[in-house]
C-alpha cells in the first residue's frame, strides 16, 4: 500500500465528492489508487521433468494459501448496491457546517464539521493516515469533530504564524486512538485555509520502512529517496499553487539536467523538480531553503507517524547495516526542521505519534525529549544515539487528552446516527420493519465501556457492537 | 371381732393390716409404744415418676396440654379447622429444634430417637398454631405460644436460618461498597461509590443574575409583558450528564479488556439496572483468563448495584446477573484424553 495517493485531476473532479451516488467503478471516492507501483505480471514457468510439486493438483487441493492482500478497505458505488437489504431510498448526505476559519471559535468547541473538499484540498492531495481513510470512506463526508484542543491547537497555530519555527515544535501524543491524527489533520486544514503554505506528510512510516526506492548520492552523502520526493512535490505542488505563484526565489540551483537561476517564480521552481524525477529530491531540498527564507506566508510542516523518524529505518546499505533515518534525504529535512537546526523564518513544526505500527515505536530518545513516559523501563545503562537525541532536542510535547468529553462525545454519536451508520437500539416501528433507533442508553454504555476513547466508541463501540438494543 | 377392730383402730389409729394375725388384747398393749409405720415413700414431684422417664413426660405433658388450650382458643377464634385456601396462605415454619443431645443435656436423662421425634413432632405441631395465630393478628396467643416453643429452639437459631443467605453488603465512610465476583478462576474485589454530582454552574449564575435583576427592579418600574407564550422565553438549561468510570487492576476498562465482548459484559449491569453514569467503579481481578475476569467483574458489579439500590435487584436477578455461573472446567478422565474426548475406538 503505497503512502502517497496519486490523484489524477482530470478524472475526478469536485462533484464526485458532493454527490451522493459513487458512480465512478474503479476509482474511490478519495482517488485512491496504486501510483508507480502498478501490478507486475508474473513470467509462467517452464515444465520441468524433475519433481513436479503442486502443479497436477485441482487448485483446492493444494492446501494453505497465503491470503490475497485486498488493502484498505474499499466501499462499493452507490449504483451497484440496489438490494432492498441496504436501504437504497434510505441514503443521506450530512448536513453540517463547514470547517472554516471564522467558525473555529470556543463556541464551536463540541461541534461536528465537514472538510470543505475543494480541488487543491489538502485531504485530496496530500491523503491521510490509513485509519482515517477507512473513515472517511464509511461516512458520507469527511468531516471531524471539533474539540477544546483542536481550539488550543489553533490558538498555537495563530500564535507561531509570525515567529519562527525554532519556536513553536510540537509532537502530539498520547494513548492508541485519542485522536492524534485528526488533531494533526484539524491544524493541517484550517492552516491551508488560512494563506499558510502548508507541507503534510501523512505517513512518515513510508519514509522509512524501505517502501520507496532510495539511492546513494555522493554530493550530498545521503540517500536520496527519488520517487518520494516526485510524490511530495506534486501534492505540494496542487496545494500551494497560489502561493508558489507570487514568490520568487533566492537562489540558484544547478543540476546535471536543469539550473534555474535566482528570481525563478517557486512554481517553475517546483516544475522542474516535477519535470525531471531525477532532480526531485534536489529541488524538494532547494525548495525548503527557499520556503524558510521567505516571509511573506507562514510554512507549517506537518509529519503524521513522527517517531518513526527516530527509529533505525528498514532500509540497508551496502553493508547490511541498518541506516539511520539522518541518512535519507526526506527523513533529514523533517529532522533538521523538527530540531530547530534549519527553521523557517515564519511557521511551525507539528508532529504527531502513531501507535499503529509496532515496527517502529516511540523511541527512548523522542520519549525522553517530550518528557512522557518511555515504553520500557530505560535506565542510564541503555544506549542512546547522541545523534536521535540531538534531533529531538527542543521538541514540545502537546498532550491530547485521553478521554472525550461529553459534549464531544454526544457530537460523534450524533454524527455517526445521522449517517445511518447505527444497527443498534432497533425497535420494530408501525410497519412491522425493524428501525434503528439510537438512544442515550446506547451512547452512555458505549462511551463507557470505551472510557472515552475516540476510537474506542466509534470502532470498538457503536459499530462493532454485537447487541442490538 | 370386726367391731374389735374396728374401734381398736380408732383408738390407737394405726393402720391395720389384713396379715393372718394373732389377737392381741389391748390392755396388753398399754406399755407398748405404738410402732411407727415405715417411713412413708416421699411423693414423687412429678406425676409421672412411675414411666421411669419423668423428665420426658412432663415435658410431652405440657406440651400437650398446651396444644389442648392452643387449639380449644383457635376454636374459639373460629381459626381452627382452617379452610384449604387459607392454610396456603400461612408462611412456612422455620424452626430450629433443641437437637437430640441437647434436650438430653436439658432433661439429664438419656432419650431415644423415637421419643425425640415425638417431641418434635408436637413442638411442631405447637408451632403451626403459633402461625395460624401470628397470621390471625392474635398477637397475644401467638406470643404465649412462642414463649413456651422458645425453651426448645436453638441459641444459634438465628446463625443457623442465616446460613445459606448472603450477607448484606455493609458501606464504608465514603458510601463506597466492596462485593467480590467470581467466574471460572478468577475472583474480582469491586468497589463501588457514586458519583458525586457536580454543583450546576447554571444554577449558581441564576441565583446571581436573579438576585442582580431584583436589584436592578428596585430601581426600574416592572413591566407587565403584554404578550404571553405558552412556552417560556428562557432556554432549557443544560443537563450536567456524569460517566462511569471503570477501573480494572488501575487501567481503565477500554485498555484492560480490548475485546467488546468483555466490555460489554461488564457494563452490561449498568445497562439492565439503567444506572450508567450514576457510579464508578474500581476492581481488583486476578486469575483465570480474560472472559472469566470479566465475568467475575460484572458480578461483582451486579452485588454493588443491588446494595446501592435495592429497588434495582430484581431486574439482575431476571436477567440472570446476580447468579454466579458454576461452570467450571471439568476434569479429564481417566481412559480418556480429556474430559470428553475419547480414543479413537478400535474394532479388534
């Protein structure tokens, strides 16, 4: 599964979000779809007279099967699914308001929005983490609640808009499934709504787990990750397209097959890192320096599955060893910006832990630096790489609240109801049918049989749920 | 000769004897002294010393005597002989006996089994009337009645009822209770408090603006509105909702038990008696795996909610949450591979 989704703009466009039938077959309503990595044919073998195997066998015979991967889950098109069992008639688009900057006020605290899904959105182009994927697949429109830390969040945003990003570093943390990733994802969108220039990695974790082809370049003496940086620079690229228009940059950059000099627009700029695939992590790294000179738009990097880029990466050198995450181009940038060592000159670096993957967990030296609780006993006797810890120096921990309150609590309940998403609390209504009818009793033993875990009431609680009153 | 004797008799009142005797003068017997009769047996205390089991006798005596005036009073009454309807209506006896050994402690003299049950059966009998009275409203009768059945129950009639009925859940300082579940291995510790509700902050601002408002109406005349609704202007004020909180072994519920199932288990109680929100909870379980601690710990949750209120038991004990489930794992068995499997059976 890839990380980055490629969406292409000239089959889909604005409506097939809006409308309520998916009437595009093989492409999700999200425009997700295998990128580069497209289905390789497999060569068929020769017959050989040796020993022959399980090839004379009838295809069940043939006993343990590895399981077909199917990938995220995918929601069938609304003109396939016509069986009475579904409730085709019954189908209901949310009506809720939308995310925007004037309606984030301490008012809305408790509130349910939708995602306003422009063509350039930073959801479309960027993608988010696996889980909301899932998400936003089975609602009828992405959308989140707001909470009192999406406010706070906000309110630190506004704050580090006109200081430097040395300043304001965050990482968001706490338990599996509080809500770090929509909180990430909340900053990210009100951010691109509010003339920032905003840079979303919504799964760093690709980065590092040897997905994504990576070559040695000798200039710089790091690993060049080539395809990633294509991918980067091409949502980047649809994002922040306004903004690129009007700046110009202040350096020069030379390589093997283009030189742009000084003055280049930002949009040539990122055209040729486009144009040529080769160049792309050159002009990703040319365009950083460029981004964290200017002053005329506040920049927020934003990096889902941070801690990821603390762990030793998947990837090998020729030597067998493991590299270390400072040895990949992409990983260094994200790095030197989350350490303060390169900052932009106005902005801010927001991370966000994932407990998703136990590959590549919190590690010693990103706990001891956010100050929370490291998830082994480490003593002094435990080796540190000075070099992680250098990286993690002046990171702030942002603690997100373990447990929803009430009011946000009862927003999501409502938000799931309203979407028809409910089977529990059916009473059988004046036609004999059997109609869910969602009640307070349900909502109150959810929320406390999930303590309040967001993920927890939604996934665990109102849809796995396995009693029907 | 008869009048001989006759008037010797009274003349010297000695008993005389109808012995083959010589006749004696009585002017010879002037210098005799009259010899005294034997000693008189003394009279036996008890009318019945002559069964040999004295003891034993006046006591079936009395009880029988007593069930002569019991019955003839209910008869009386017009309470005896009770219609079928009505017999059915009487609460069985629940009545603890003297034991054998005891009442032959109490009689200081050896008793038989036949005997003993023949007791028994008129103290039961005894006590029948004692209901019928009890039921009756005839509270003077059946309190002599219980009187004279008091001398043969037990002193630890009250323990020996008691066994076999769990013992009342008792509430600490802070209202807290403790009840114990247990499912398969596992055994849970549950404690139980309410929770406190907060103090609306609604209702604090009101009483504060209101009182400004007064202030300010001092001042200004009032206004009598002219328009009237029929619902009033001002806006619902907002319900404080309060959640239960689970602690199971200082984790909270969700990250204990990640199954739903087990979850659901152990809010299920809440849910039946419809208290969720009202309490919170903290639990100590050990052993057994996860479905049998969460089994454990819903029991244990079950007994609280019925101390805490009582109205609620019945709903847990129709929905079969106050039954601890005496499934257990059963033993494996000699010839066989486990408790049921058997070998694969061999013709020859």
């Amino acid at each position: 599964m890839s990380a980055t989704f490629v969406l292409r703009s000239s089959r889909l466009s604005a409506e097939a979000f809006t409308s309520t039938s998916r009437s595009l077959p093989s492409v999700s309503r999200l425009g997700q779809t295998r990128g580069y990595a497209q289905k390789k044919k497999v060569a068929v073998k020769q017959h050989s007279s040796g020993f022959k195997g399980n090839k004379g066998k009838d295809p069940k015979e043939k006993g343990f099967k590895k399981e077909k991967k199917h990938g995220t889950f995918l929601t069938l098109p609304a003109n396939q699914v016509t069986n009475t069992l579904f409730k085709p008639d019954n189908r209901v688009v949310l009506d809720l308001p939308t995310y925007s900057t004037e309606a984030l006020t301490s008012a809305a605290v408790g509130k349910a929005m939708a995602f306003p899904m422009s063509e350039n959105e930073a959801i479309r182009a960027y993608g988010v983490p696996k889980n909301l994927v899932v998400e936003f697949r089975v609602l009828s429109k992405p959308c989140s609640v707001v909470r009192d830390v999406t406010v706070t969040a906000i309110d630190t945003l506004d704050e580090a808009s006109s200081k430097s990003s040395r300043d304001t570093r965050l990482v968001m943390t706490g338990p599996s499934g509080c809500g770090k990733s929509f909180l990430l994802l909340q900053a990210v969108e009100y951010a691109a709504h509010n003339k920032w220039i905003v840079m979303y990695i919504p799964r760093a974790i690709k980065m590092v787990d040897s997905s994504t082809a990576y070559t040695y370049d000798s200039r710089t003496r790091t690993y060049l990750q080539p395809n990633f940086s294509y991918e980067i620079l091409r949502r980047f690229f649809s994002v922040n397209q306004s903004a690129l228009q009007h700046m110009k940059s202040r350096g020069e950059l030379v390589t093997e097959l283009q030189s742009l000099p000084e003055g280049t627009p930002l949009s040539n700029f990122v055209q040729a890192g486009l144009s040529y695939k080769e160049d792309a992590p050159a002009v990703l790294s040319a365009l950083m320096d460029e981004l964290s000179r200017q002053t005329t738009h506040p920049v927020l990097l934003a990096v889902d599955d941070i801690q990821a880029l603390y762990n030793y990466t998947a990837y090998r050198d020729p030597h067998y060893r493991a590299l270390m995450p400072q040895h990949l181009s992409i990983p260094r940038i994200v790095l030197e910006y989350a350490s303060g060592k390169r900052a932009f000159a106005r902005g801010a670096v927001f991370g966000a832990e994932s407990t998703s993957n136990t590959a590549f967990q919190m590690p010693l030296e990103l706990s001891e630096a956010l100050g929370i609780p490291p998830l082994r006993p480490a003593g002094p006797y435990v080796a540190r790489s000075k070099e992680l810890a250098e990286y993690a120096q002046g990171l702030r921990n942002f603690p997100v609240p373990a447990q929803l309150s009430v009011d946000e609590a009862a927003s999501l309940f409502e938000l799931w109801m309203k979407d028809n998403a409910l089977h529990s609390g059916e009473v059988r209504g004046t036609d004999g049918e059997l109609q869910s009818r969602p009640n307070d009793e349900l909502f109150m033993t959810k929320y406390c049989e999930a303590s309040g875990n967001p993920r927890a009431f939604v996934w665990k609680g109102l849809l796995s749920t396995m009693s029907s009153y | 000769m008869n009048v001989a004797r006759s008037v010797a008799r009274t003349a010297l009142r000695t008993r005389t004897y109808s012995t083959a005797t010589t006749y004696v003068p009585p002017a010879s017997l002037e210098n005799v002294l009259p010899r005294r009769r034997v000693q008189l047996k003394p009279i036996p205390e008890s009318p019945n010393f002559y069964t040999g089991r004295a003891a034993y006798y006046d006591q079936i005596n009395g009880l029988e005597t007593a069930i002569q005036h019991t019955r003839s009073a209910l008869q009386k009454l017009q309470l005896l002989p009770l219609p079928s309807f009505a017999r059915h209506s009487i609460p069985p006896g629940h009545h603890v006996w003297i034991t054998k050994d005891g009442l032959t402690e109490m009689l200081n003299a050896p008793l038989t089994t036949s005997r003993y049950r023949r007791l028994l059966g008129l103290l039961n009998q005894l006590d029948s009337y004692r209901r019928i009275a009890d039921v009756a409203g005839v509270g003077m009768l059946a309190d002599r009645v219980a009187g004279v059945l008091e001398v043969f129950e037990r002193e630890n009639k009250e323990a020996v009822l008691a066994r076999g009925k769990r013992k009342p859940v008792e509430f600490d300082e802070h209202g807290r209770s403790y009840t114990v579940g247990r499912r398969k291995e596992s055994a849970a510790r549950v404690w139980v408090i309410p929770v406190q509700k907060p103090e609306t902050s609604t209702d604090v601002s009101t009483s504060s603006t209101t009182s400004q408002k007064a202030a300010a109406e001092d001042v200004l005349p009032q206004l009598t509105p002219t328009i009237t609704s029929a619902m009033s202007d001002s806006p619902l004020k907002p319900i404080t909702v309060t959640t239960t909180n689970i602690l199971i072994n200082n984790t909270p519920l969700s990250q204990y038990f990640p199954i739903p199932a087990d979850r659901e288990r152990v809010v299920r109680p809440f849910k039946i008696a419809g208290l969720v929100g009202a309490y919170n909870v903290f639990a100590l379980v050990r052993g057994g795996g996860t479905s049998g601690q969460s089994g454990a710990v819903s029991l244990g949750i079950a007994k609280a909610l019925s101390a805490h209120a009582p109205e609620v038991e019945p709903l847990l004990r129709r929905a079969k949450l106050m039954r601890r489930d005496p499934r257990m794992v059963e033993r494996k068995k000699t010839g066989r591979p486990k408790a049921r499997k058997a070998y694969t059976w061999v013709k020859r």
